[in-house]
C-alpha cells in the first residue's frame, strides 16, 4: 500500500506537527513531541520509543533506511517539508514520538552511578550538550532539578543528538533530588568557586553525581549544604567560568579517568 502523500500545508496534520514543534504545553495535553533529523531519530527507534508517524520527503531521504518498527509512513512534498522543518538544514525526515516521563524511583543506579545533576538551568541547547557528554561518559543519569524548559523541546533533542531518548533523564525538584542521593549514599560534588578544591584532587570513585548550576548565579545554598565535596575548575584568564555543558564534559571525563585506574 502506497503512503499517504500530503501536499499541502494546510493540512491538519501538518498544522498539528507545527503546532506540537511550537508549543510545550500542546506537547504535555497531547503526551507527543517531535523528532527532526535521521540520527535522532534512529537513536529513538533503537531506545525502543514508540514512534507513532514519520514525515518524510523522498527527494531528500530514503524512509527505507530506517528500521520501521510498525510506525506510520507520510509522505509530503518539499514545499510542506519547508514548512515543517525546525532546522536550518534539510535532512527530509520529522516524526512525531511518544515521550518517556521516568521518576527517581525509575532509575537503575547499579553498582556506583555517575549522576549528573543540573540545577535551574535554562537553555535547551546546553542541557542537550550536557546529554551528549553524559552519554559519551556512560553517565547513569541526568537529573534535572527546578528546569526552566521542557526536555522535549526541539532545541534540546537537536542540541542532544538524540542523547536524551539513550541517557535516562528525570525532572524533579532539588529537595527531592537531595533526598534521593542521600538515601542512596551517592556522594554529591557540587561545582563552584567559592570554599572549593580542584576537581582532579577529589575523589569521583563510588557512586557519585557531580552537582552543575546557571553561570548567572550558580547553584542554590541548598546543594551547597548537601554537599560532600565543593569543586571547581581552574580557571587561569580573565573570565571566571566556563559555560555549563562545557564544565560538565571536563568533570565527566574526569571522573571516568579516575573510575579507570
């Protein structure tokens, strides 16, 4: 059976698709979010997400390369791929997916997790890199206190590649994040300047989570109380921080060198 081929931008489905892509609270009452791009994509399908529609243009992508789960198939014409395209670029595939919501209670910790944590911070596209790195490192989790955007925000899942459908993601507040680590003894290693040691002089073996803030204000007085250990980066110019994603691939890795000897 042919796929349904859609040719114009007026069509309710492609008005729905944009309205979803625009808008978070239409993405929370519809419980759907949308994914652009081959890569995202397959990286959903292969975390076992279900997939519900895929948009594609057949004069920029092959919809036979991807590994059809069961999910349906439309076709459109450029002119309504222009349309929906979120990006700059023209990769001719968009789906629309059924987003995973885990509580703390749903994470496998395992033996020693590595936690990331990031407190109040607001641009998707550093939470995305932030997902990259931890799924580079083989991270446990990222947890996401107090977030100040959605984590199915296009910006996000484009910055992420993808990373945030293959590194388990919670959203919760910091007291209940706090109260997790603790009753979990994961140590809580908490970035800042202030009353702090080199992060290559503590120790990131055992279960740990590293603790990252807003480069505006930093994080609240209450991880600084939680914490076991204040750590920073030395900084050695002018400037007195990096940017968060950036920090928190340097704190990773450290912690996977450290977890290697």
């Amino acid at each position: 059976m042919a796929p349904l081929l859609i040719s114009s931008t007026q069509n309710p489905r492609i008005k729905q698709l944009i309205t979803l892509q625009q808008r978070s609270q239409q993405r929370r009452i519809e419980h759907r979010v949308v994914v652009e791009g081959a890569r995202e994509l397959q990286h959903c399908i292969n975390a076992g997400f279900s997939v519900e529609t895929v948009f594609y243009c057949p004069a920029l992508f092959d919809v036979n390369k991807l590994h059809n789960t069961g999910f349906e198939c439309v076709e459109v014409t450029p002119q309504v791929y222009d349309k929906i395209a979120y990006r700059g670029s023209t990769e001719g595939i968009i789906a629309i997916v059924k987003p995973r919501f885990l509580s703390l209670n749903d994470l496998e910790l395992g033996d020693d997790p590595l936690i990331v944590v990031l407190e109040g911070v607001e641009k998707p596209g550093n939470i995305g890199a932030v997902l990259r790195s931890a799924d580079a490192a083989q991270a446990t989790a990222v947890i996401v206190c107090d977030p100040l955007t959605d984590l199915y925000n296009p910006n996000l899942i484009r910055s992420s590649i993808g990373a945030i459908f293959t590194v388990p993601c919670v959203v919760c507040s910091s007291e209940e994040c706090i109260r997790f680590l603790k009753e979990n003894n994961i140590k809580i290693l908490t970035a800042q300047l202030q009353d702090s040691n080199l992060y290559y002089n503590t120790s990131m073996r055992g279960a740990t989570a590293i603790v990252m803030g807003t480069e505006s204000t930093g994080l609240t007085q209450a991880w600084r109380d939680a914490a076991t250990a204040h750590i920073r980066i030395p900084m050695r110019g002018a400037l007195d921080s990096l940017n968060v994603s950036v920090s928190t691939a340097i704190l990773l890795f450290e912690a996977v060198r450290q977890r290697l000897l």
